[in-house]
C-alpha cells in the first residue's frame, strides 16, 4: 500500500475536513493524490478556493498541493487509504456523541474495496475503533476485518493556533491491525511526519494514550484552579505561589483557568464513560472535571462579589467580557468556557457585552445565542479578559481607563496585564 501511495498509483482519502483533517489532507498532498472530503458542501467550496474555514491556514497552505476536495460520497470509490478525522464531542449529558464519527464508518464502508485501508484519527476511548466502527464497515461493505481490509488508529496531535508545533514537528503515534498494516502505516505518515513516529504496540494503546494525554492535563489544571479558589481564600496571589513553586527542577508549570474547547474539557469523559460501562466510577478523574467545569461559575460569582464589595448594583452594572473563544489567537468557540461565565452572571441579573476580534458573530449567535459587540460605546463597571488574543497584549491601562466607571473591576483570567499600571482598578485573577 505505501509504495502504491508513493508513486501515486494509489490515493489517500481524508474524510472530515476540520481544523484536524485538512491540515492532514494538505500535508499529504505535498507527497502523494489526496482526496478531500466533507460532507459540508459549503466548506469544500471554500476550500476549492483555497480559504480554510477554520481560519487557520492561510491560502499559501493549499499551494503546491495535489488534492481533490468533494462533498460527493462516489467520488472516495477512487481512494485506497482513507484517514477518518471527524470530531468526537460530548452531548448535553457528558456522554460521547459518536454520531459523525459512526457516520462516518457508514461512508468508508459504502466506497471501500478489497486490500483498503482506514485509520482513524478521531478521538475515543479504548476500544472503540474495533468495537463500534469495525463492525459496520464489516456489515455494509460485506468485505472481512484484517482478511479483506486493513485498520488502524493515529490520534491527532493538532493544536490550534499553534505556528511553532506544527503536524509535521509533532511525533505521531501510529498503530495497525497487524505487523503489515502497522508498517505500512508507519510509512504512509512518515511521508509527512519529520519528527518521526511512534509504534503503539495495539490499536487500543493508540486510542488510550491519546485519551490519557489530554486527562492528565486536565487533572493538572484542576489541581491549580483548586490552589487559586484556596489561595483566593487566604488573599495570597496564586500565580506569586506558582512562581516561588516553580524554581524547583521537578516542579511542573501549570496554571488555573478555564478549561474548554474539544480535547482537555471533553476527551476526560470518553475514558470515564468507557470505564463506568465496565463498572468502575473513575475518582480523579470526574473530581477533576467538576472542578473544571465549575471555575466559570466561580468567576462570575467572584466578579459579582466585588461589584458588591465596590457599592455596585449588580442588576445596574455593565460588564465588558473580553474574548468568547476557547483558547487564544483561534476563532473556535465549541464548548467555550467563556460562554458559561456570561450565562452566570447573566443568572445575577448582570448586563454583560461580548467582544472577540477572531469570534464569527453569526456562529457565536447560531452556537450559543449571544451577540457580540461591534463597538464600545458605553462605560463598564468591570472587565473581564478572558482570552489571551495577542491583539489584546497591545492594549495599554489607558485603553481600559476610557471605557470603565469610576471604581472599576479590572478580572484578568490570563495574567496578561501585570506589567500595567492598573491602580485605579479592583484587580482580580484566578
């Protein structure tokens, strides 16, 4: 399969073109025939036009590329090697939502041939590659697990926003069905991987390790969001005890703060769904994600609290939140943690105003209901940054003095203001 790929006798098919799958389908279409597929039309109108919709690639990306981008189901019968890169979220209830991901099994298995191949890339727990998608390729194509077709599993390790740690410099892990389609696997991304890659031992390591990796960093921010609500407590500044903590060779630099997006405050849950149905509760684990999910409120409770302290009416304030997306210098909102502190102090009775300059105003209003802000017209009793967005590093203490009351509450949820002259502000931080 590999060499086949390599002289372009063969073509790779990724299918799910988000911020995962299309910087895969580039990649590989820098070396060998890809096929981009996406079962949103308007997407792949875009990217025929070379405009990334995650609006994290710039055009020149496309540049150079041998790639066919379709939302045409027949036109993945020419592919021989299909990478499965749709999302794997939560629902409303913290229970895996394996809808696109199971759909996208039925569509591998309606085009697949003898002698193909599909790796997944999707994250999910242990098991699930060969317990829920295998059989439904093997039910709708007809065609035999490992006899007829091969499988394996290579989490992404994509992370957004990040121009340094690109797919390329990241060691991929990698894993297959057997020792041919491991190392044939192996090959396929080491065509695009330069920092190499990793053979799991079993398909269900490679979908454990990738679920593990994002817990444990979840883990390591609650234990701090839990430090910062104990410090606050004490009136002591978390991020002095960090940086007094932090001079010591093994002690490891993570900082509280909202945990959001679609891998650290959703991956936990695939692990601990999986181990509950084989009755056993995770303890760390779900102690963990409820100090997580519960720091939004703790914000909004806490601004509340110093509004109250300043003589404010809470039910009279204007609040200025700065930043909706999940993390800095992205325009994703998905289960952006922002979004939960402006529904809490939306409980309070607070008039709160959302500004992002990266944030799509008409996805933030489909997604969540809210409107963002155009202009600031008006003065805020508080403020609240909440993401790191380079373009708010450049603002000045001037800049927030215009736009505040007397008495202002100044919350810096990311510590990026402490080299300014804030005096005049109530300050605030996790």
């Amino acid at each position: 399969m590999y060499q086949q790929l390599k002289n372009k006798e063969n073509t790779l098919a990724v299918i799910g073109l988000g911020y995962v799958g299309l910087p895969i389908a580039l990649a590989f279409a820098r070396k060998i025939k890809v096929i981009g597929f996406d079962i949103n039309a308007q997407r792949v109108d875009l990217m025929k036009n070379n405009i990334d919709p995650s609006k994290e690639l710039e055009s020149s990306a496309f540049e150079g590329t041998d790639i066919h981008f379709t939302a045409d189901i027949e036109e993945l019968r020419s592919a021989n090697f299909y990478v499965v890169a749709v999302p794997t979220p939560i629902d409303k209830h913290r229970i895996p939502n394996l809808k696109p991901l199971l759909s996208a099994s039925e569509t591998v298995a309606k085009v697949i041939k003898k002698g193909d191949y599909v790796v997944f890339e999707s994250t999910v727990y242990p098991g699930c590659t060969e317990e829920d998608c295998i059989p439904i390729i093997e039910k709708i194509s007809g065609l035999k697990y490992i006899e007829d077709f091969k499988v394996g599993y290579s989490p992404e390790r994509i992370n957004p926003g990040d121009k340094e740690r690109t797919i390329e410099k990241i060691v991929k892990v990698v894993s297959g069905c057997d020792l041919e389609s491991l190392d044939d696997i192996a090959k396929t991304y080491e065509l695009i991987i330069e920092a190499g890659v990793y053979k799991a031992a079993t398909i269900k390591v490679a979908e454990a390790a990738k679920v593990i990796e994002n817990t444990q960093r979840d883990l390591n921010i609650a234990l701090m969001n839990e430090l910062s609500i104990i410090f606050d407590k004490m009136n002591i500044n978390t991020n002095d005890v960090l940086a007094a903590a932090g001079t010591k060779w093994n002690f490891l630099k993570f900082f509280p703060g909202l945990v959001g997006g679609h891998c650290i405050g959703v991956d936990p849950y695939y692990l601990t769904y999986k181990a509950q149905k084989l009755g056993y509760t995770p303890q760390v684990i779900l102690s963990g994600r409820s100090i997580n999910d519960n720091m939004a409120a703790h914000v909004a409770t806490k601004t509340v609290q110093l509004l109250l302290k300043k003589n404010k009416d809470p039910k009279a304030a204007n609040v200025l939140v700065m930043g909706v997306t999940f993390k800095e210098n992205v325009s994703d909102i998905r289960n952006s943690k922002v979004v939960d502190v402006v529904s809490s102090l939306k409980d309070f009775s607070v008039n709160v105003d959302i500004v992002d300059p990266l944030a799509d105003a008409e996805e933030v209003m489909h997604e969540y209901g809210l409107s963002l802000t155009s202009e600031i017209d008006k003065k805020y009793d508080a403020i609240i940054v909440a993401v790191a967005h380079d373009e708010y590093k450049k603002l000045d203490a001037e800049y927030f003095k215009n736009i505040s009351t007397s008495s202002p509450i100044f919350v810096d949820l990311k510590s990026i203001y402490d080299h300014l002259d804030l005096s005049d502000f109530s300050m605030w931080g996790l």
